[in-house]
C-alpha cells in the first residue's frame, strides 16, 4: 500500500504514523504536512530516519503541492486541518480554508489520482452539543463553532463525492483524543504542562461540560480499520464512552501531577461553549469489531509520563509564539479570575 497522509505532523496524525510503522511496516507512506503551527517536523523524526516516511511540506488547498504529494498514492487519509475551537472563534478564515476548501482540493486530486479509500477524519463536534443520550451516525448535524461547521461542511463535501462521482468516502467522526504530542493549547496537554510548571489551570466556566477521552493509540487503530474494511459512503463514530467533565478530568490531572488543587482557576467561559458530546459506537464496533482498549485512567498515567519526559519538545513551544497566544487568550481571564476570588475570601 502507497498512502498519502495528510496533517501527519501534528497530533494524532504522528501517532497514526507511528502506529503505522508498527502495524504495516512494508507500506509507503507520504506525509503532506504545511507545518502551521501546530504541525511539528519533530514528531516523525524517528520515522523520516528510516524508509518507510517520505515527508512534503505543501498544503492541502493548494493543487500542486496535492498533486505532487498524492502521485502514486492508492489511498489518503486527511488529517489536515486547523483544529482549535478558541482559535476559530477568534478568526475563522483558515478553518474554513483548509476544512473545506482543503477537502475539496484533495478529492479533486484523488480522483485523478486515487484508487483505495479516502479516509476523512472528522469529529464528534458536527453533532453539536448532545444535552441527553448519544449521536448516532444518521442524527442530524447541529455544529456550533467555526471550527466543527467548517468540519461538518468537509465531510459533507467529501460524501458527496462519493455520490456523486463514486469516491470510495468514508468518514470517521472521533471524540477528543488526548496522548503524546499533542499541541499544549488543548486541555489535557496545556494543564499537564501548566500543573508540572506550578501555573494556573484556566478552566472555563463552571467546569461541568463533558467530553468523551479516547487515548489516541486506541483512534489510530481504529482509523486504520476503516481505512482497510469501512464502506465507502459511510459514516462510522470513533469514541470511548469515557464521558468525564472538565473538573474530572483537572482533578485526575493534578493528581497525575502530584499538583496542589489551588492551582484551578474558574475562568470567563468559551462562547457558545458546547455542553456534551456523546457517541453511539454500535456501528463501528458491531461492523469492525473495534473497541477501546485504554481506560482513562492509564491513558492519563501514559500521557502524563510522556510530557514528564519530554520537557524540551513542550517546553521549545511553549516559550515561542504560544506566548503570544497564551496572553491574549488567558490573561484577562485569570486576572477577572483572581479577583473574584479575593472577593470571595
Ligand atoms: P493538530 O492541530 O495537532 O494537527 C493538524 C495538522 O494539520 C498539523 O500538522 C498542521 O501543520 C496540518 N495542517 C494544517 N493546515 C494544513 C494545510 N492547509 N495543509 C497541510 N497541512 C495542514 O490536529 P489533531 O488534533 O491531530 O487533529 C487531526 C484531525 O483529527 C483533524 O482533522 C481534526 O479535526 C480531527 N479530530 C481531532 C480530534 C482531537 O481530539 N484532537 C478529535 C476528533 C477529530
Ligand atoms: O471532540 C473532538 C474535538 O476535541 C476535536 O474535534 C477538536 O479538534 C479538539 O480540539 C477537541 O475540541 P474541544 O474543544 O473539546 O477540546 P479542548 O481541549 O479545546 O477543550 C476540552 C474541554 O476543556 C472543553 O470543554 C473546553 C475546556 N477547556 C479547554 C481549554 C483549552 C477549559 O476549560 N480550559 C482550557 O484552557
């Protein structure tokens, strides 16, 4: 197998490809990756030394850097994409860029190119937030954010390639994955690496909303069956059913830590702050077999021991232009924060 994976330098699509290497060690891969800010060449160091990974800096949007990438590829999965819920509230002309437009340009190559599947990666979020019970796969589709509308309107936009021109499609829609080398602007990593520092945990709101932690290694083998055995033209949920809310998951992280509990801050809440996802993953598991393997727990104890040993990877972004981002999306927050709290004494 030649395969195209696009977005392998950020977070979950290193992890894919390093599962890769292990599972299917004689297939060609090529990584497509425009190194934003989240994509890190690092993160496939030790494959690029071998054979087995062919790295491309392009970008998905843009024809020629696709065409390049994609010849003599038998299937694509893309996880390219801009992947921040705050950042897309604060700007969403590159979402909406490389979640949709990206899409586009990728199956147009593919159908010059292709032949095996086209795994879309997408997410539990184009259901909306899910107050009660779980999202099945023919539930209507009610996102929120720039970020998840501008992912609805991708896997849209690749099914209907698949009915309209036969593209082998199939759309994967997962729950948060949390694991080594993810960007420390999402909550798992950003409150590890802020707990082992002594810095506050930002926590929006009242820190009862609810996400559903996949490990990541558990996503990539699940995403590897789909690529092998899904259907085209259909849709399959990735998730754990280990629904825990943020004040949980802050509490289990602080004790991974061995961090005091006085380091949680309740900040000004996220706008349009999505209460719950939740999955319904009958499908995946009764048609594939799949199942989750790492409980919450250990995939915590897993993830903590990464970032513990791997101080200078977070700690190089951390103290580059994250800071940036950091003050402006933070600072405010945890002042109002800090001051509420004196209040309260
Ligand atoms: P990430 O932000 O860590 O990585 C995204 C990667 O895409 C980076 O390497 C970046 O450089 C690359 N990229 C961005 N724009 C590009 C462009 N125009 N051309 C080429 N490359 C580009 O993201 P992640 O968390 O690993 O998510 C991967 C995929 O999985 C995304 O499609 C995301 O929507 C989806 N997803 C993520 C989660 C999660 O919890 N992280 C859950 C469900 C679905
Ligand atoms: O559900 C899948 C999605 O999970 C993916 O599609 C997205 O790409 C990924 O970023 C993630 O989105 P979330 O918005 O759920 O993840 P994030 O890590 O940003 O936030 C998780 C929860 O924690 C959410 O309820 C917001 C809250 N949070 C987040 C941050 C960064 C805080 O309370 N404080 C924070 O500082």
């Amino acid at each position: 197998m030649r395969l195209l994976v696009t977005g392998g330098a950020g977070f979950i699509g290193s992890n894919f490809c390093h599962y890769l290497a292990g599972e299917r060690p004689d297939w060609r891969v090529t990584v497509l990756d425009k190194l934003t800010y989240a994509g890190r060449r690092e993160n496939l160091e030790e494959l690029e030394s071998g054979k087995g990974l062919r790295f491309i800096q392009g970008d998905i949007c843009r024809p020629e850097d696709v065409a390049g990438a994609m010849e003599d590829c038998d299937a694509v999965v893309n996880f390219a994409a801009e992947t921040h819920v705050d950042r897309s509230i604060q700007d969403s002309a590159d979402f909406v860029r490389t979640d949709m437009e990206g899409v586009r340009v990728l199956l147009e190559e593919f159908g010059n190119h292709g032949g095996g599947t086209f795994l879309q990666v997408s997410t539990d979020e184009v259901y909306g937030s899910v107050e009660k019970g779980r999202s099945g796969e023919d539930d209507l589709l009610r996102p929120t954010s720039p970020y998840s509308a501008s992912k609805a309107g991708g896997e849209l936009l690749a099914m209907s390639y698949w009915h309209t021109h036969r593209t082998p499609v199939v759309v994967a829609r997962s729950s948060n994955n949390y694991g080594p080398r993810q960007y420390p602007e999402k909550l798992i990593p950003l409150f590890l690496t802020n707990a082992m520092d002594g810095q506050r945990l930002p926590l929006y709101g009242d820190g009862m909303n609810r996400r559903d932690w996949l490990y990541v290694e558990d996503n990539c083998r699940a995403l590897l069956l789909l690529l092998e055995e899904g259907r085209p033209g259909r849709v399959y949920n990735v998730g754990a059913g280990q629904e825990l809310t943020n004040l949980e998951v802050t509490e289990a992280i602080l004790e991974a830590v061995g961090a005091p509990r006085d380091l949680v801050s309740f900040v000004d809440d996220r706008p349009g702050h999505d209460r719950r996802y939740a999955l319904d993953v009958s499908r995946v598991s009764e048609e594939l077999g799949w199942r989750p393997e790492v409980g919450f727990q250990e995939g915590l104890r897993r993830t903590a021991q990464w970032y513990m040993e791997n101080r200078e990877w977070w700690e190089e972004i951390k103290s580059g232009r994250f800071r940036e981002y950091y003050q402006r999306m933070y600072s405010d927050r945890l002042r109002r924060a800090e001051q509420r709290e004196e209040k309260e004494l």
